[in-house]
C-alpha cells in the first residue's frame, strides 16, 4: 500500500476550515448553553431517557466539558468519557497538523488510521452499557448519585 502524497496547500485549507467550523459551532453551543442556563429558552429533554429510561451515548456530556473546563478532570471522566477523548483526538489532530505543516518534510504527524477510532468507539460502547446496567439492574442512576467532592 503506498500512501498518498501530501498536498500542503489543501491540507491548510482543510485545516483553516475544520478550526472555522469548530469556533462557529463553539459559540453557537456555548450561547445555547448560556441561554439555557438564564431560562431564557427552556432546556431539552433527552428522549431516551424519557423514553426509554436509559441514558443515551450523549447524556452527561454538558455536565462532562464543565468538569473539565473547571479542571476536573476525574468527574468529566465520571460523566462522559466521550469529552476527554474528543478533547484528546482534537488536541492530537491540532499538534499533529500543525508540526507536519512547519516541518514540510513529507510526514504526518496525525493519525491517519482507523485503530484508536475503533478503540473510543469500544470504550464508550463498554461505558454506555456499564451505566445503563447500573442504572437498570441495579439502581444507581450516574447522574443524579454524584461523586463526593
């Protein structure tokens, strides 16, 4: 298998669009939080849960980014792991595009591969199902029997 040559110019492009994007979709969610948070529009239930009472993949994931943007790393974990990975494959994707965009010298410096994806993928699968049981089979609701702090 031979890999593709890089195109520098297209991968800045690329690069200047995704970060774009992700600042546009930032503010847009942090201003829907914030309007939220002021009961100026009213907060969405999740339909899952009211549903079927489980927690989907999402559920914890606002309370998740506010652990970790206030440093807590272990109770963001605790909500949704989903946060810190994304944080992590987002930080990875930044480092690693950017050093292969100074560098110049033919290499990636970011993933390229399926593997890790697969990896979150598991771990989540494997919490969801975890907290779903636990909240099914044996009582104990993740989200509303907090960690002591």
């Amino acid at each position: 298998m031979t890999k593709q040559p890089l195109h520098y110019d297209n991968l800045k492009k690329d690069f200047i669009a995704i970060n774009i994007m992700l600042v546009v979709s930032g503010f847009v969610m942090f201003g829907y939080i914030m309007l939220q948070k002021l009961g100026i529009i009213p907060t969405m239930p999740c339909v899952m849960h009211d549903a079927l009472r489980i927690y989907c993949p999402g559920c914890g994931g606002t309370r998740a980014l506010f652990a970790l943007l206030q440093g807590d790393l272990l109770h963001s974990l605790y909500y949704n792991p989903a946060i810190v990975m994304g944080l992590g494959w987002f930080l990875h994707y930044e480092i690693g595009v950017i050093r292969t965009l100074r560098k110049r010298d033919g290499r990636r410096y970011y993933c390229t591969s399926y593997t890790p994806w697969i990896v979150c993928g598991v771990i989540l699968l494997i919490f969801h199902i975890v907290r779903n049981y636990l909240l099914v089979g044996m009582g104990f609701d993740m989200l509303q029997d907090f960690i002591p702090r």
